[in-house]
C-alpha cells in the first residue's frame, strides 16, 4: 500500500494585525528572477483601507481580481500568465488576497508561469513537470480550505478539476483575521459552511484517518462555536475561531477527501457557473439521506443566521443541463470511491445523480 506523502505550507504568520508584516516578508524574495512581484486582490478592496496598504513596489504588478460571479477558468489563468511573461519575465513570486477563487488563481498562476501550455493540460493528479515561483496566500474570508490545499480547482472548457501537486501549496500564509470583519453576511455563512461540509464528508467516508480526525474534529467544533455557539455571528473572536477552523479543515482533508455533496456541487458550478459557497449549501441542503446528522445541524445553522439557501432551482433546468451535470459529478470518481465505497459503480449511476440535482 502506498500512503500519501504531503508537502505544504513552508511558514504561517497569525494573528490580528499581521498582515502588517507582509513587505518584511517578501523582501528577502525579491531577488529572485526579475525582481518584481505579482499582487492577485479582490477587487472587493480596491477602494478599500487593504489596497492602501499593500506593500507594492515601483515594479510590481498589481491585479484587481473579479471573483465575485465565477469560479476560476483555465483561460483566466493563461491569459494572466501571457500577459505577465511577455512584459516584464519571471516575477519573484506572486500573492493572493481574498477568498478561494483569488487564492486558487494564485497557486495555479505560479505553477503556470514555470510550465509551458495552457493550465487546460494540468488538470488533474501530479501532471505539473516543473516547480513554480514562489507563492503567498492571504485569506480575506474563511471556509474554502484554499489557503492550504494541495489543489488550485480551475474551470475548464471540458472539466471543473485543479492542479493538484507537491508544488501547488502555498510556501507562505498570512492569517489575520482583522481581514474577514468586512465579509457580507450570507457570503460568511456559504464559505464557513465549505469548511463544515468538507469535515462532514472527510469524517463520513472511507479514507477517514486519525490524521484527518486530528485537524476535521477540531475544525467542526470551532464551526459549532461561530455558527451555533452563544456568541455566534461575525465578529472578531470567530473570525479568529473560523480562520484556524478553515486551516484546519484544509488539513484534515489532506489525508482524507470531500465527497457526495463536493461531487454534485462542482457539476452545478461547471453548468452555471454558481460559486463554490453557495452551491455547496444548495446541495447539501438535499442530501439528509447521506450526512443525516450533518444535514440536521447545518439547517439549524440556517436558521439560526436567517441564510437563504436557494430552492426550486430545479424547475427551471432542461434535461440537457441536469445530463451535463450529473456526467461532471459521476467523473469525479475519488469523491464517490470515498463516500460509497470501491464498489461505488455498482450504486451510483447517472439516473441517480439527476434525482439528487432534480431535488434542489
């Protein structure tokens, strides 16, 4: 039996006010290639106190990124890596700031700019040939696991699927949670519920290890304190809870996989472009069947918060659409091996899958 061994995350930095000691950080990186650096931001900030203190200099690059429609394309990514190579070289390294999408465009960035071909050709399991620059996340919202997952998930023209290789994590993190108190409310409750939903699925298949029970209980009793605890809501103390419960999360899910809910939630992303968070939350909304205890808690959470997950969703689709994205979701075959089984093939077929999306 051969067992995963995982790189990831070369130095952390936490704390409230950290992000401060981000130019420290990179200066001594700065020599490396051309000498400049790539800043990936949500453009949620650019108008904001964060954009003002970026520590960019004279030579670097600047990217207000929009991730607030769609999930991270393939051509996305290669036309930023064209763009960057043919005006100033290879940067010294590049950073990402904001949530999931501008952190996975980041790691996936600074594999492209060292890999020759469109970011189409590595998607999937070690197909990366070369090492990238050096990489920085900087999380602004809690949840996605992004900030120290082996995978940068990108959507392409035939296949929602991420680079996923020893070289895709992070060599540093920035984690201040001063950064998360902006978040808008619904979008805080679906990217803190993809932390909660992946420690469901990593505890509730087959893969489940004490590596993985380690960092995912953990990481679930933090979600229970910020979403359902006496002081739950967004304020500074959870968002301190949910950044380490997002960190941890990511880590238990290292040693572990997601499952049912990650499988249908990407096809319904590849279809409709719906964001990671949200779509997460629709469809794990149906599938009580599945996670019973987890299904029972997170509608309390809902409740709770006054969230609205979208429903009846399904009325509207057209045959062609639901085909589409249950062919997505049964080609995810690691995701069902792990919820169901090795024999997962016997029980899951495509008819199947178009139930559970003809539920939401």
């Amino acid at each position: 039996m051969m067992y995963k061994n995982i790189r990831n995350i070369d130095k952390i930095v936490y704390g409230t006010g950290s992000f401060n000691q981000l130019d420290d950080i990179l200066k001594p990186i700065r020599t490396d290639n051309k000498n400049y650096f790539i800043f990936l931001v949500d453009d949620y900030f650019e108008d904001k106190k964060l954009s003002e203190k970026l520590p960019a200099k004279t030579a670097d690059l600047v990217y207000f990124i929009d991730a607030s429609h769609e999930e991270p394309k393939t051509d996305q990514v290669d036309q930023l890596r064209d763009e960057i190579l043919g005006g100033k070289g290879l940067p010294s390294g590049i950073v990402g700031i904001g949530g999931g999408s501008v952190m996975d465009i980041a790691k996936a960035l600074s594999l492209m700019v060292t890999n020759k071909g469109s970011s189409t050709l590595y998607q999937g399991l070690n197909l990366i040939r070369k090492p990238g620059v050096y990489s920085c996340g900087v999380p602004t919202i809690s949840g996605t696991g992004a900030e120290c997952s082996t995978t940068a998930v990108l959507t392409g023209p035939e296949k929602k699927l991420g680079l996923k290789c020893e070289w895709t994590p992070f060599n540093q993190l920035v984690l201040d949670p001063e950064l998360t108190l902006t978040v808008p409310k619904n979008q805080w409750f679906y990217t803190g519920m993809d932390c909660y939903i992946h420690c469901i699925e990593s505890e509730s298949g087959r893969l489940y290890n004490d590596f993985s029970k380690a960092y995912g209980d953990q990481a679930i009793t933090l979600c229970r304190q910020v979403f359902l605890g006496k002081n739950s809501g967004l304020n500074i103390k959870n968002s301190e809870k949910l950044m380490v419960a997002s960190l941890f999360g990511g880590l238990s899910l290292s040693y572990s996989e997601v499952g049912i809910c990650h499988a249908l939630s990407y096809g319904l992303s590849y279809v409709f472009g719906t964001r990671h968070g949200i779509a997460n939350c629709i469809t794990f909304n149906q599938l009580a069947d599945y996670y019973p205890q987890g299904v029972k808690e997170f509608k309390q959470m809902v409740e709770k918060h006054h969230i609205d997950i979208p429903l009846n969703l399904a009325k509207d689709w057209s045959a062609e659409q639901v085909t589409k994205m249950a062919e997505i979701a049964y080609a995810l075959s690691h995701m069902w091996d792990h919820a169901i089984g090795k024999n997962w093939k016997e029980k899951v077929s495509l008819d199947m899958i178009k139930e559970l999306y003809y539920r939401m």
